[in-house]
C-alpha cells in the first residue's frame, strides 16, 4: 500500500512518512477583481485562477547506526534535489502526480546512531494533480450541440492542456466550455477522412490523414486558429443536477461544414485540487 505521496516513484513510507505532512495540496485563489468607485464589494473577473501549491512531507531518515542515516539522508536529498521531479499521491481509489520542484528540505531532529528528521517542501508548478490521461470516444457532431466527456468529470480542478481531435469534413469549428465561457476557433478546410487537431494550451492545430498523432505530426494550420475573449479553453467539472459525488464535463460544438461523419474526441488528464 502507498503512503499516500510517492517522489519519482518512491514510496515515501521507506522514510517513515511523519504527522505535520500534508495529505493533500492546500488551495489558494488568486483573487481577480474590480473595484468601482461608490459601490459595495468588489466584481469578480474571470474564472477563479488558483496559486502553485507547497505540500509539506516530514520524514525520518535511518534506524539503529549512524550509516543507516547517512545513507538514507543521501538517497531522500538525490531524489529530492534532482532535477524531474514527479510527485505521485494516491488516497483511496484516487491516483494522481504532477511535475514537481524541491523548495526547502529543514532539519527537524537528529539523535546520533538512529534517526535524523526532515522537513521537504516541494512545489507544484502546475497546480493541478493529474489522473491517467484517457481518449473519449469519437462522437458525431451537430454544431450547437453540447456534448459530454467520458471520463473526464471526475476530477474537481480546469483541464488546461485537453487535446481535441475532429474527423472532418469541416470548415470552421469552435469549441466552447460552457462551465467557464472559454473555448478555442479554428478556420480552415478539413476534408472528409482527414483530421484536425486542436491543442489549446499552446495554440497550435495541425491537419493529418492519420488518427493517431496527437502529439505531434502532420500538417501545421495554426494560422486559423484563434482564442475566445474570455481565455483558450479549460474544461471545468461541474456537479450535476444537486450531487455534488456527481460530475461531469462538456464541451458545446459551432461550426460550418459538418456532414454527419463530423465527430469529435478529445484526450485528456482529470486534473485535481
């Protein structure tokens, strides 16, 4: 069983995981808001854009020879102090990591020929603790139509970095989170059995023949690619009906051109606070 975090793979219990550490990253909101001059409160702008949280990890180094917590105190500061970081988390049936960086690792207690205790702070750059990536079935589109994304709901932060994968044909397409008003446009002309794909978090399309090449390939059409005003798309959970154990992703669909082999999939990572 897993210690709840693991760095780089490591399970954290080899250094005797310590009351004081963190069990899951704390939140913080970065707060966007205008303040108008004669009215009460303030006006919340945009979708709520969370600070990189610390998550604290108190461990114990060696038990019985001076050796022992030598040598263990070596491997915690290697892993730690190297770069490449992955923090790894696993609580219940929820597993999850996300690239890392070390911050701080403090000197708790020593007691010569047993044990020597640390304090590591690690960073998420990216905030977001991140499931298993997963493909969702391809799934016809009709433009105007909101579609919903299996597999993708469970988590409870913005996925900001979602690959959209269309089969054409097509002439315009946008892509709306109808959660946060985000979203992604692109202009061109896909032709029936080619693809197009969308990576919002880096502005960039790409045209192939191939239905495999999410990562990188084909044709480069980033030119007709353009954002929403209100930011490129996050995908955002939300609770459905009034469960709050329930949630779901969806994507609303617009465009021109489509025929009714137009079909949409999209690979993603849960992301999580």
């Amino acid at each position: 069983m897993v210690d709840i975090w693991t760095v780089n793979g490591v399970d954290t219990g080899r250094w005797g995981l310590r009351k004081g550490s963190s069990w899951r990253p704390p939140v913080q909101v970065r707060q966007n808001s205008l303040e108008i001059p004669g009215m009460h409160g303030v006006i919340a702008v945009g979708t709520p854009e969370y600070e990189n949280p610390p998550v604290t990890l108190r461990l114990k180094c060696g038990v019985g020879s001076q050796d022992s917590v030598e040598s263990m105190t070596n491997e915690l500061f290697g892993l730690l102090g190297a770069p490449g970081l992955v923090l790894g988390r696993e609580s219940g049936s929820v597993v999850t990591s996300a690239p890392a960086r070390l911050v701080s690792i403090s000197p708790e207690e020593f007691i010569w020929n047993h044990s020597a205790r640390f304090a590591a702070v690690i960073d998420i750059p990216g905030v977001f603790m991140r499931a298993a990536s997963l493909d969702t079935a391809p799934v016809v589109v009709a433009s105007g139509n909101t579609y919903t994304l299996p597999g993708l709901g469970v988590g409870t932060g913005p996925i900001t970095d979602a690959v959209l994968r269309f089969l054409g044909p097509l002439t315009s397409v946008t892509v709306i989170d109808p959660v946060s008003g985000t979203g992604v446009t692109w202009t061109g002309t896909l032709a029936a059995a080619n693809y197009l794909y969308l990576h919002p978090a880096s502005m960039i399309a790409r045209t192939s023949n191939l239905s495999t090449v999410w990562a990188s390939g084909g044709t480069d059409v980033s030119g007709g690619m353009s954002r929403q005003p209100s930011g490129s798309l996050q995908i955002w959970p939300k609770m459905v009906a009034s469960d709050p154990s329930v949630r779901s992703s969806r994507l609303t669909v617009t465009g021109s051109g489509f025929s009714g082999a137009t079909a949409l999939a999209v690979r993603a990572q849960p992301a999580y606070l």
